[in-house]
C-alpha cells in the first residue's frame, strides 16, 4: 500500500504519534497491532520520518523520501522472508548484531520487527533488552508490528505503547483501488472480499474477476424462472465450486443490503455504481427483501456445512425469482 495512502486512512493514529514528537515524548517502543492490510508497517515508517524529518514528518521532503523508500541507513527491518512462515531466532541475531554495529549516520536509530507475534517467546525475549537499554548509547526506537496481540510475550507488550489498528472501512478501501485508477465497481466489488486493499488489487487482476463480475451482474438481473434456468445451466460450471459461489453470494449480499436500506437516490449504497438497478430491485422484491436476505445468510452457512456448492447454486437460482 502506498505509504501516504495509508497514513491518511489511519489518520488519527499519526496524529497522536506527530502530537507526541511536537511534546518530546514520543516513546522508545511501539506495538501496532491489526489485521492485515491495516496500515502497520507504512505506519512504522511514518512514524520514523518523525524522527529525522526538519519539518515534522511532511512525507514529502528528500530526508522523508529516503525513509519511505526504505533506504535510510538508521532503520534496520525484518519481516516474515517470503518461503517462512515466522521471525526465525537466526533474524533476531543478526538484527543484534546488526545494531551492536556503530551507525554511519549519527542520530536515533531505528528497528522495525514486522511479525513479531510470529517469533518464539524466546526470540521475542531475547529483544527484550533491546527495548530496555540503547545499545551503543544511541537512542533507540523500537517499532513491533502484529497481527494477534495475544501471540505478543506480555513483556513486551508491558514495555510498548500499543497501538489497534482498525480494519478500514468498504468505502475507503475501495477508493484506495479507485485513487490507483480501478473503476468504481471492480474497486468496490474486490473489496467486499478481503479487508486488505493489497489482496484486493491481485482480485482484480485475477484472470476470473470479470467473469464473476459478469456472472454477478446477469444474477441481479434476472426477471423470470425460465431466465434463472437458463443462468443455472450457463453457470453451474463456475458455481459448483465452493469458493466461486462465495464470490457470487458476498456480492450478492452487498447488493440485497443496498436494497434493503436504499431510500431513492441514496449516497450511503455501498454499489453506487448500481444505484439504479438498486432502486428497480428494491421496487420489484420489497416484500421479499428480508427473505432473500435471509435465505443469502441461511446459504452461506450451508456452504460451510456439508451441503455442496452445486446444491447451494441451485437454492440461490430457484428461490431468487
Ligand atoms: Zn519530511
């Protein structure tokens, strides 16, 4: 995600953190914690600009630049390597070893553990002293990042300010995707899917997006029982799988929802980019909102249960006309 992006959907968090350096007490350990695609890590590095920006963290200047691109000599980061699944002890060690290691830039340095709650208690431990004395007798800033707070040793978390980042909201994810130039109803259609703006973008990209986009918006046009057969017979092939159908009833959902609150042209309809058909479905189903509504939850459930995609398709086809 891109860093100012990012801050901006996360606003009151730098607030807070540029309030802090404005008082001189900005702390020597952070845990951000949240769920993916939250905004932790471009958080880390916003907050590091703090640290060395002349103009208090503008995101802008070439001192802010070099810290956002990740090339600033004073922040030292791990994360998950891509093949592992955690922070092996072996990273924590060279991040020690890298620190015991006289700076060539004089100044705060700065670490940054991005998947903290994904180390060992030892390895967690073993950054314990980190936080409590600088090494070198330079000043040190810690920045933790996490997904489970509870999977943080307590002696850390006892030793951070912790910070809970927010999952954003369907609207701002989506106009994350639309800022990058996606159209309004892939944006909002690949974020009702995932709450991480990143994996929203691979969505889109995915070779079968506009097929289920074209499978959705044939489903919420459809008029009469011979209409819906004829969608069944095109689509089973697609639909009979699990994770496909999920696809087609999340979007599905969204839109009985917009349905189900839409009073005329209304602002507040997460599939603006439908408003019309919205508004004409609304009209034609009024009485039987709630119920497919319902019977869209009742559906989702049976997929988890034990009964097939190919059934569940069937239901969907046969109760939406
Ligand atoms: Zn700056």
């Amino acid at each position: 995600m891109d860093i100012k992006k990012a801050v901006k959907t996360q606003e009151n968090i730098f607030n807070m953190l540029k309030k802090a350096k404005a008082n001189n007490r900005l702390s020597h350990a952070y845990l951000f914690y949240g769920e993916e695609g939250t905004g932790k890590k471009e958080m880390a590095y916003a907050l590091a600009t703090l640290l060395y920006c002349p103009n208090g963290g503008c995101l802008e200047c070439d001192v802010c630049k070099t810290i956002l691109t990740g090339n600033h000599m004073n922040i030292d980061y791990i994360g998950i390597k891509e093949d592992k699944k955690l922070i092996s002890k072996e990273q924590v060690v060279e991040l020690q070893e890298e620190f015991a290691k006289t700076s060539l830039v004089e100044g705060t340095r700065v670490y940054i553990v991005d998947g903290i709650d994904t180390a060992s208690s030892a390895a967690q431990n073993s950054l314990l002293k980190f936080i409590e004395e600088p090494i070198n007798k330079t000043p040190t800033v810690g920045i933790f990042i996490a997904k489970e707070l509870s999977n943080v040793v307590s002696t850390i978390q006892s030793r951070c300010i912790i910070e809970h980042f927010n999952a954003i909201d369907h609207k701002s994810r989506a106009k994350i995707l639309i800022d990058s130039g996606y159209d309004e109803l892939s944006s909002i259609l690949a974020t009702g899917l995932t709450n991480n703006p990143d994996e929203a973008v691979d969505i889109i990209n995915n070779s079968n997006f506009e097929t289920f986009k074209a499978a959705f918006l044939d489903l919420i046009n459809i008029q009469k029982p011979k209409e819906s057969i004829y969608y069944y017979l095109n689509h089973i092939s697609i639909f009979s799988n699990q994770e496909n159908l999920k696809v087609l009833l999340t979007w599905y959902m969204l839109f009985l929802e917009d349905a189900n609150i839409c009073i005329g042209n209304d602002t507040n309809l997460i599939l603006y980019p439908l408003c019309d058909k919205i508004i004409t479905y609304r009209k034609k189903m009024e009485n039987r909102l709630r119920d497919l509504l319902e019977m869209t939850l009742s559906l989702f459930k049976k997929l988890d249960g034990n009964v097939t995609a190919k059934n569940v398709f069937h239901e969907l086809i046969t109760k939406i006309v």
